[in-house]
C-alpha cells in the first residue's frame, strides 16, 4: 500500500499545535518546574515528530517560529530573552531547544498572568493569521489554511 507523503506546511502546523500545546499542559499541570533534567520534554517532542512526520531540520525552524509567537503574544522583552544555540547535533539542538520553550511557556505565562493553555492557543491564533497571510490566494481568491 502506498504511503501518502505529508504535506510540508502541513506537517509544520501539527507539529508546533502540538508542540504548543503539550508543552501548556505540562507547564500548568506543574506550574513553576523547570524541566532541564527531566524527560518528558524530549520524549513528547519525539512523540510529536514522529505524528507529524517531520524531519529533524523542519521541527527545529518550527519550534523557532513557535518561540517568536510566544514572544510577540507574551509582551516579554525580546532584547533580553536568550536565544538558543544550534549545535551541529539536531537531536541535542530539539532537547535543549524544548527544554528553553518549556521554560519560556511558563515565564511568558506567568508574565502574562494567564494559563498557559490560553497563551498557547493564543500564540496558535497569531502564527495560523501569519500562515492565512503569507499562502498564495487559491484559485477562488481566498487564502487556505493550513490542512484546507
């Protein structure tokens, strides 16, 4: 049986849904926990690659889209925010980069004064009207979400 190849975008779209919001609901089933020697971080990413069908390269552009949307919806300071360093290992590149937006939900978040269930779907919101906008027009004029 022939294995349907998933559409890039769209692969991209699950995976950072995803992403955003494991990573909330992690966050507020444990508020204030920083996550840097646990696993459950880097075992959902994994679980979350492999639904998507993703490549390793594609999740970790996707988790830095996933990280502007968190910070232009949180209102955090971006001149003060670190930004993460990719090695020349993509796998070591996810881990510490999902272990950094674990904490990143939580302080956004906190800042925020919201659950962070709501900040993710917010930061969703934000990043699917960026995708609506940035897709060429189908042909009967409108612009197609992702999965349309």
């Amino acid at each position: 049986m022939p294995v349907a190849i998933p559409d890039r975008a769209d692969a991209e779209w699950q995976f950072v849904s995803e992403v955003a919001r494991g990573l909330a609901a992690l966050g507020d089933a444990s508020p204030g926990v920083e996550a840097a020697e646990d696993l459950t971080v880097p075992l959902g990413l994994s679980a979350w690659i492999v639904r998507a069908s993703i490549g390793l390269p594609d999740a970790y552009d996707a988790l830095l889209r996933l990280r502007g949307g968190l910070l232009r919806v949180s209102g955090l300071d971006l001149r003060t925010e670190p930004v993460p360093l990719k090695v020349a290992d993509d796998q070591a590149s996810l881990r510490n980069l999902g272990h950094y937006l674990f904490a990143l939900m939580g302080r956004a978040s906190r800042y925020e004064s919201v659950p962070a269930a709501q900040l993710a779907d917010e930061v969703l919101a934000l990043l699917e009207d960026e995708d609506v906008r940035a897709r060429p027009a189908s042909s009967g004029g409108v612009a197609r979400r992702p999965g349309q």
